[in-house]
C-alpha cells in the first residue's frame, strides 16, 4: 500500500533523518551544522570548514554583517573585537552561536 504524506510529514521525516546523521556523524568523531538544509562537516582538514570560528566567519560572509548580527544579537563591535582577538578558533562563542543558529552538533570524542 502506498502512503501519501502531508508537506509537514514530509519536513518532519527529512529532519529526523538529518538529525540522525548528525548523531551518527558525531560518534564517528565528525562535528557538523546545517547550512540551507545540508549538513556540512567541521573540525578537520578534509571538513567543510577547519573550526567553529571558521564556520561562523563563513556564515558572517554569507549572510553580511547586519544581518548575522539581527540574527545572533551580538553588538557588532563585540563581534568583530572576538573575531579579531580570539585565538582559539573552537572556542565555546563560536560553537554556542553555531548549535544556537545552524542547528551544529559537536563530534564525541
């Protein structure tokens, strides 16, 4: 028998796979995040992106300025200060607006 499901069902089965393959992707020791529905890898040389920070400069980049700022709440100063000095680039501002804003899962290590 063949099922027909509603567009909600649909977004709902499609976000329970990502997350699955998040979860998956995790205990393999591979963090990842969500950028326009696809799941992208973060950590490693052969990642999507190196760290947190790099990932997050490269939301900056793509979404401008203003509009991750509207998006996050960050005072742009702050923003640009952090980015500026901060010399770890995984640390915990970087994954914090990651998992808040690009539903980022961090890798079990």
């Amino acid at each position: 028998m063949v099922e027909i499901y509603s567009l909600e069902q649909m977004k709902m089965i499609r976000n329970q796979k990502r997350i699955e393959r998040q979860k998956e992707s995790a205990e393999s020791g591979i963090s990842t995040a969500v950028v326009y529905g696809q799941i992208v890898t973060i950590g490693d040389y052969d990642c999507d992106y190196h760290s947190w920070k790099h990932f997050i400069v490269a939301q900056i980049a793509r979404l401008g300025f203003l509009r991750y700022v509207n998006l996050t709440g960050w005072d742009i100063n702050e923003l640009v200060e952090d980015l500026a000095g901060s010399d770890d680039p995984n640390d915990d501002i970087w994954l914090d607006d990651a998992t808040k804003y690009f539903d980022a899962v961090e890798a079990n290590y």
